[in-house]
C-alpha cells in the first residue's frame, strides 16, 4: 500500500502533506520518520496520525525529491504489529480442519461397493458429492472456468455414466486433498493468533519515591525507554536493553535459535522474548512496546504468511488458464475415442491442485524453518529475490568484524599521566552510557583493577563525545573533531603518533583535560573468524561478486579485502554514499544483497535487491531490512542465501513435475490408456506427494564450530 499525498502548505523551507493513510491505522512512527529523514538535507520530520500529516522542515530540498520519496513509500511496513495481526485475524476461521468431508466421501466408496442396486449406488454417491457439486456450479456463475468447475464435472460426468466407483475415488481425493490444505494454513492461522497474544502482560520497574528505589508491578505498555526493569528467575523479558547490574543465565532459544543459555552481566544486551532461566537481572529499557525484537519479530511473520510470491501468482494464474485446456482435451478424447469413459478419465486430471497449494506451503515451510535458525525472512519475495542475487555487499563494520571494540594501545601525553591513569580516567566518565566505544573502555579498565575516578555530572554530546569536571577541570573525551573544534585542544604537537596509530588501522579515542591533550586511546574491530569461510560458501552458491565498503584508509581495507576474499573494496566511505554504490551496481545490472547494521545504513538496505540487517544493528536498519538475524553470526548470511536457494529449487523442481506428470497423465487418459479412476488416483496421488514433498521444506547447513 502506498501512500497518497497532498501538497497542503508550503515556505522556503517547510513542507505540509497530507496522507489519507495514516488516519485511522496505526503506524511505527518512530520506523517512518528515520526513513522519511534518510535524504540528506531533511533536518527534522514529525507526524500528526489523528489528521493525517506529514511536515518536513528541510534545507533547500526540492519539493519533487520529497513527493517521489513518499509516493514510493510501502506503508504495509510502518503499520504496528498488532495492526498488522488484526488485518490478519479478519480473515481466519476460528473452527479446526474438519475430517467430516473425508469421512463422507470415504464412507460413500466403501458402501457403493456393498450394494447391487443402481438406484441405491447413485443415491450414495450423488449424496456425498453434493457439495461439490454445489460449489462448483455457484463458482461456475461466479467466476467462470475455474478448477472447481472442472472437479466438479468430473465427478458429474462419472455420476452420469454411473461410474460410482470413479466418482466416489475423485470425491475422497479431492476431499483428502482439501484437508491437508486446510490442515497447513490452519496451522499458519494458529500462529498468527498466538502472536495476537501479548507475550508479557506485566514487569517489575525499579522507580523513586520518597527518595527511596521501590520495585512497582506495571503493565509492559506503561514501560518508557530509560525505566529500570527487574527480571528474576523464570520471568521472560518484556523489553529490549542493557543490563544495569546484577548476572543471570538467559535462555534465548526462542529468538536465536541457541538451545544452550547465556551468561549475561553488565553491559550486555538482552532482547525480548528471552527467558531469564537463573539469577536476576536490572536491565535499562532501550526499545519498548512497538520498538522490541519480538513485536518486530510479530510483524515479519504477520507480513509473510500473507504475502504472495510473484511464482505464486504465476501458478494460479497458469493454473486457471490450463482450466480450458483441459476441457478442449476432454472434447478431443470424445472426437477419438468416441465414448463418455475418456472424457470423464480427462477431466480426472488438471494442474490446479497441485500448482495453487505446493507453493505457499514450501515458502512458509521454509521461513519457519529460517526462523527457528535466528533468521526472520519478511516473506516469499525476499527468498524469491535473494536467490537471483549475484552480488554481496558488505558494510565492514558489525557484519565482516565483531563491532565490538578492544582498547590495544594509550598514549599519554603530559608525563605526571600515566597510562592506566588515562583509561580509569575516561572509563569512569564513560561507564554510564552503553555505546561501544564505552563499553571497550570500561571492560578494559575492569581488566586492569578499574579505579573510579570522582567526577561531576557527565554531559553526554550526540555524535561527539562526554564532557565532566575532575579535581576542577574540565574532562572531554571524544572524537578529533570535538575535541579541536568544538573545544579549541591543540593538536599539533602530537601529529605523529597519532598518525602512526591511525595507519597501523586503530580507531582511536581522544582525552583531552584542562583544555589539553591529555592522551588516546587506541581500539580495534575484530575480524569475525569465520568471515573468510562464509564468503567463501557464498561464492560457493553462484556468488559472482563480493564488495566491502569501509570508512578506513585505503591501505588497510585492501589489505583486509586479500585476507578474506573480498572481490571489490570501496574505502574512505562516507554513510551518505553507500546507497550509491548499490544504485550503481544495479545499474550495471548486478542483483544485490547488502548486509549492514548502522542507523545510516537504512537508505542502502532499502535500496537493495534484498536488505540483510545483522542481530546487533540499529533499530531502524532491522525496520528497513527485508531479512533481520537474530544470531549474532555472519555465517546466518550464507544459511538465508542456500535456503533462498533451496527453496526455490523445490518451487520449480514441484511446478515442473506437476506440469510434466500431469501433461503425461491428460495424454494418456485422453488417447483412452486411464480410466477415469486410474486418472483420479494418479493425479491426486501426485499433488499429495507434491504437497508432502513442500511442507517438509528445505535444509539449512549449519557451519561446524
């Protein structure tokens, strides 16, 4: 669904839309607006859904830029998650797959066979075919040639020619049939109504009164981003977070796919829908509500048990279009054969069946299996598109490294600093804030006999750093630019060290203290181990390119690029510009996946081809991605590429043999080889194997530890 706009209002800077969508449904406004500020030059957006609004403010963006990029817009993926359940549970069925019809039919089959009077076997079998031949008149004026029509002459033709046996046998197929299909969505709609379902209802929060921490009981909706949550023994975690204080075993089965727990303490993340199995924990709420892994986890299943694939399609369309093919045969077989038997064997056999139901059921088949693995597949047409990619890209860091930094070096550079002076300096400004740079600063001080340092409040600035006050001076710490801009520290007489950290590829921290350069802080990514032999697998599967972009120096991306096997390598890259690497290797024709999991890697993962967001990515790259992992595991990449391609081997591998077998039973029954009961068994004998052959699905090789 896309969303129809109006200019209302507009000034130099100041766009005013309205969008007839976002009234009366509820949408992730926070997933909408990052993507709405992707296009450089928007500085702020915000959105009224009671009226149905949408206000840019912007620095000379051309009003055409903004009216394409929101013509564009698929506002299926900002809709809640419980919007998205509620548009699926208007259409399921609350009773269960009944056996009534297969029991009706197969009792008519057996008792036709026991009695000798024609007027008793037509009662019988007329009766037990009443249904279809109902529908299959009703849908005969409704909709025209379809395949219930055919079905149902069919069994008509055979009831005429008093062939009960014929017409009972194609009755219980096609019932027996009809039950495993009804059988496999119901099992779709189970799911869906669980997820209708909230997982938890209430949480503790730690909150002041008095003056006093009091733990008080909430509802999970009540829960804010920055409340303190407690979670004990047995309790599942309602949010998404850092761990405040305190250590616990977390079993996170149910949404990586791990069956071993996890030791979790300060600083780790925690998602939820994971189940704290020992220990307690306080955990400080980064994503609530909405903004959780599970309710985004709700949204990815929502939207793809109800997506169609474009094969899909194709199948039912080939499959109502073979409809009159099939009947112009039955007329064939009666111009050669000169008899009624062969035109009701013909009509035994179309191609519907198995064409409409193998499909669907191989594809959700085969994102339940993904899903069990730790990776959710948003629907069909993402396994469909990442099994035509040819191309890879990689966003260096947090998908071919760790993300997570280690402090490697401290240059001190006022001699009454010591080296460990320096770092319990900055871990104890930075310990209250959970970025990465933080977090490797803090574990390496702990490492080393962490010493707090007393110190003023902390200022914490976005996208530069922290400032505090020790001993009466000024603390800053944070990037060069903060540090010499922003804050007028001197850099020049240290030029040469910092360069030479900066060549030999570490990301460095800067210290700055009295209004000077007090020291640095040297810190490295590590490769992932097994990065090398994921692109190796993925060239394996028909992979004809791999690309890296990275921010680092030429020198050292090539060199990383020789150490895994990379192909191509675009180095000293800006965010804006990742998204224009994958629009020119489209237009070059390449089918692309990009991996990434930066808050600026949203624009390029909509881009692409396929969007792959790691498990450790910003909220707002998992929102845009059409495959997120749950595993923190490169090796989850080149799992979703051989199952996208396993998969859809097994769609085309169904669609050829039910072409092929039933093209050969349709010959054979109309040149008179079948009867109309061999034609019955044979044709929907095969669609029951094709349907088996779908629901068991595909395999997924793991990697070897």
């Amino acid at each position: 669904m896309s969303c129809n706009i109006k200019l209302v209002h507009k000034t130099k800077k100041r766009y005013r839309f309205y969008c007839q969508e976002l009234k009366g449904t509820e949408y992730n406004s926070s997933s909408l607006i990052h993507n709405l500020k992707s296009v450089d030059g928007i500085n702020a957006v915000r959105i009224n859904q009671k009226i149905g609004t949408i206000i840019f403010e912007h620095e000379g963006v051309s009003l055409s830029v903004i009216e394409e990029m929101l013509a564009s817009l698929d506002m299926n993926k900002y809709k809640t998650c419980q919007t998205f359940i509620n548009d699926c549970m208007d259409c399921i069925s609350d009773e269960e797959p009944s056996l009534f019809g297969v029991t009706r039919a197969g009792t008519a089959l057996v008792a036709e066979r026991m009695v000798s009077n024609d007027t008793a076997k037509m009662f019988i079998t007329s009766l037990a075919a009443k249904p279809l031949l109902i529908e299959g008149v009703k849908e005969l004026f409704s909709e025209g040639l379809t395949s219930k029509v055919l079905e149902a002459t069919a069994v008509g033709v055979s009831i005429a020619r008093k062939d009960y046996l014929a017409a009972n046998s194609t009755n219980t197929m096609l019932e027996l049939g009809e039950y495993i299909e009804e059988t496999t969505v119901h099992k779709s709609d189970d799911l869906i109504k669980e997820l209708a379902k909230p997982n938890v209802q209430k949480a503790w929060i730690e909150v002041e009164e008095k003056g006093k921490a009091v733990q008080k009981l909430v509802n999970t909706a009540e829960i804010k981003v920055g409340d303190i949550v407690i979670v004990g023994a047995g309790d599942t975690i309602a949010i998404d977070g850092h761990v405040l204080s305190g250590s616990a075993s977390v079993n996170q089965v149910s949404m990586t796919g791990e069956s071993e727990p996890v030791a979790k303490q300060r600083g780790d993340k925690v998602i939820s829908g994971t189940v704290v199995e020992d220990g307690r924990l306080k955990i400080w709420a980064e994503y609530v509500g909405e903004d959780t892994a599970t309710a985004r986890i709700k949204n990815y299943i929502a939207t793809s048990l109800n997506e169609k694939s474009a094969i899909g399609l194709k199948a039912t369309k080939l499959a109502d279009k073979l409809v009159p093919v099939t009947l112009g045969l039955a007329g064939v077989s009666y111009l050669i054969n000169r008899d009624f038997e062969s035109v009701a064997a013909v009509l035994q056999a179309d191609y519907s069946c198995a064409l409409k139901l193998a499909t669907p059921v191989a594809f959700k088949s085969s994102i339940s299996k993904a899903g069990k693995n730790g990776i959710m597949i948003k629907g069909a047409k993402a396994i469909e598109a990442l099994n035509n990619v040819d191309t890879f890209v990689f966003d260096k860091t947090g998908t071919l490294t760790y993300g997570d930094l280690e402090v490697e070096s401290i240059n001190s550079f006022l001699p009454k600093w010591k080296e460990d002076d320096i770092l319990n300096l900055t871990a104890s400004a930075e310990e209250h804030y959970f970025h990465p740079v933080a977090e490797a600063v803090v574990k390496a001080a702990r490492e080393k006999g962490f010493v707090h340092m007393h110190h003023e409040e902390v200022e914490f600035i976005v996208a530069h750093g922290v400032k505090t006050i020790v001993n009466g001076k000024e603390v800053v710490i944070g990037s060069r630019h903060f540090l010499e801009d922003d804050e007028n520290i001197d850099f020049s007489k240290h030029e040469k060290k910092i360069e030479k950290c900066l060549l030999e590829g570490r990301t460095l921290l800067y210290v700055g203290y009295d209004k000077k350069l007090l020291g640095t802080i040297g810190m490295r990514d590590r490769v992932r181990k097994n990065a090398k032999t994921t692109l190796q697998k993925l060239k394996s599967m028909g992979v004809k390119e791999i690309v890296m972009l990275t921010g680092d120096i030429q020198e050292k991306a090539d060199s990383l690029a020789k150490e895994l096997g990379v192909d191509t390598v675009y180095a000293n890259m800006k965010p804006t510009q990742k998204a224009e690497i994958i629009k020119s290797l489209k237009d070059k024709g390449a089918k692309v996946a990009f991996v990434g999991d930066g808050i600026n890697d949203a624009p390029a993962l909509m881009s692409a081809d396929v969007g792959i967001s790691m498990s450790k990515g910003a909220d707002i790259a998992k929102a845009t991605a059409d495959i997120g992992l749950l595993k923190d595991d490169i090796d989850a990449v080149a799992q979703a590429k051989e199952l996208a391609n396993k998969t859809m081997k097994l769609i085309n591998n169904n669609f050829n043999a039910t072409v092929g077998v039933n093209s050969l039973i349709l010959t054979g029954a109309t040149v008179g080889l079948f009867s109309p009961i061999t034609t019955a068994v044979l044709h929907n004998g095969t669609t029951i194997g094709l349907l088996f052959n779908s629901m068991k699905g595909v395999n997924i090789t793991k990697r070897v530890q």
